[in-house]
C-alpha cells in the first residue's frame, strides 16, 4: 500500500485558493480577508501541533496519555459548544452541560467501536482511539450545540405557551415536551443530512483519505459506514442528554419555568 507524498510547496499551491478568496473578499468589500487569514493560520497551526502530539502519543502507547488526549479534546469542544450559542445557561451550566453530554455519548460510542467492531490491541490504542474520538466528537459537539441553542432560544420565544400549560396543571416535562422535540429535530437533522447525501452527494474525508492512502474502495466503504453509525449514535445520545438537562435546569422541581436561569 503506498500514498503520494505532499511536500511544503504543494501545501503552498492549495493556499493560494485561500489566497484567491482573501483578494474575492477586498474586491467585494466583504470583510472576510483578515478572518479567513486568521482562521487559515489557526487551522495550520493546530494541526502541525496534533500532528506532534499523535507522534508522541503512538510511540507511548499508554492508556493514561490516551484518556489525556480525549479528556483534552472534551473539554476544548465543550468551549466551542457554548461558543455557538445565541442563549446560553447562566453560570457554569453553559460549558458543564454540553461538556458533560460530550463526554459521556462520545465516550461510550468510542469505547463500544474499539471494543467490539475494531478490536485493536491493545484496545486504547491512541493510533485508533483518538481519530475515532475526533470525529465522532466533532459532529456531537455540533448536535448538542444546536440542540441546547434550539431549546434556550424557543424557551425565551415559547415562554408565554410554556408557562400556560404550566399554570393549567401540566408537570415539567409535558409543558416542555414541544420545545424539547424541536430542539432534538435540530440536533439530529445533520446527521441525517449527512447520511442522506453520503456517496451520491459527497464522498466523506475518512473515505477519502483511506482511498488515496492505496485502502481499496470497499474496504473504505465499510470504515465509512461504521463511522456514519458512530456519529449518528453518538450526536442522538449527547443531544438527548443535553436536551434533558437544559430540561431540568431551565425549570423546577416545583414545575416552574426558570427564564432567570438563563444568560
């Protein structure tokens, strides 16, 4: 199995498309140039850095570095989450809640893959673990940061009709059944996007990637779809639990609306 090798001008070639762009941005007067600058620095900067870290985490080979790594990548995905949010919980239930919901559906859906469908030896092998947590965390951190925004913001919009069906005698849980069920529908809709459009539409990156490192375009096929199931488990699973806990703190055991609890 060979892969064609990049060097730095190849990297130099492709960047002038961003280049390109940048010159789009001054001609149109968008205002784009210095962010797509900075977001191309930033990006180019923090793979080189993963890059170094992943060389030192294979030749360890320990499952404490390991848990390291992914506690690291929770807790920096749980910033982005709370980033993405128009209306977040006050407090340090922003970060917590979707650092939590993260932790626990990326963590249980990476552990079941490399324990029962990958089985590598040892089975927290970081040159599996890690890529395999990266993306099923990724798109997790996606469903869980829409569906926390979907509920904050229809709460604030929705008060008036959640706290009338409060007042006529529903609990917690039925007065925010209609908000919960639109938050959820946008946590999943782009994962089910995804896979709707997945290999007629777009052909995914870890696909991708294995076909041009010389994988044969089956066996490809079968890591991708293995990975489509992951993500989907994973984004249902955290948005769940988010949903459920904005659920729980945005009301009361007494079954009243907490809108104070918001930012």
């Amino acid at each position: 199995m060979t892969y064609i090798r990049l060097d730095l001008a190849d990297l130099a070639l492709a960047a002038l498309l961003v280049a390109v762009n940048g010159a789009l941005s001054m001609v149109l007067a968008l205002g784009m140039e210095r962010r797509l600058l900075v977001a191309a620095a930033r990006m180019v900067v923090q793979l080189l850095l993963v890059g170094l870290v992943l060389e030192a985490l294979f030749a360890q080979m320990s499952p404490w570095t390991t848990a390291a790594a992914a506690l690291a990548m929770v807790l920096f995905a749980g910033r982005e989450a709370v980033a993405r949010q128009h209306r977040k919980l006050a407090g340090w239930w922003g970060y917590g809640l979707g650092t939590a919901a993260m932790l626990l559906a990326a963590g249980i859906v990476t552990v079941f893959a490399l324990t029962t469908q990958l089985r590598p030896d040892p089975w927290y092998d970081p040159r599996y673990a890690i890529p395999l947590l990266g993306m099923v965390l990724g798109n997790t951190m996606t469903g869980i940061s829409l569906g926390l925004d979907t509920l904050t913001g229809d709460v604030a919009q929705s008060r008036p009709a959640v706290e009338a069906r409060l007042a006529l005698g529903a609990d917690r849980w039925q007065a925010m059944l209609p908000v919960a069920r639109k938050a959820l529908r946008a946590a999943m809709m782009p994962i089910v996007n995804a896979m709707s459009a997945t290999g007629l539409v777009s052909l995914p990156g870890m696909m991708t990637g294995q076909i041009l490192g010389g994988v044969a375009p089956v066996e490809a096929v079968k890591y991708q779809i293995l990975i489509m199931f992951l993500i989907a488990g994973g984004t249902g699973f955290g948005a769940a639990a988010a949903v459920v806990g904005g659920v729980l703190r945005i009301t009361d055991s007494r079954h009243r609306l907490r809108p104070d609890r918001l930012a």
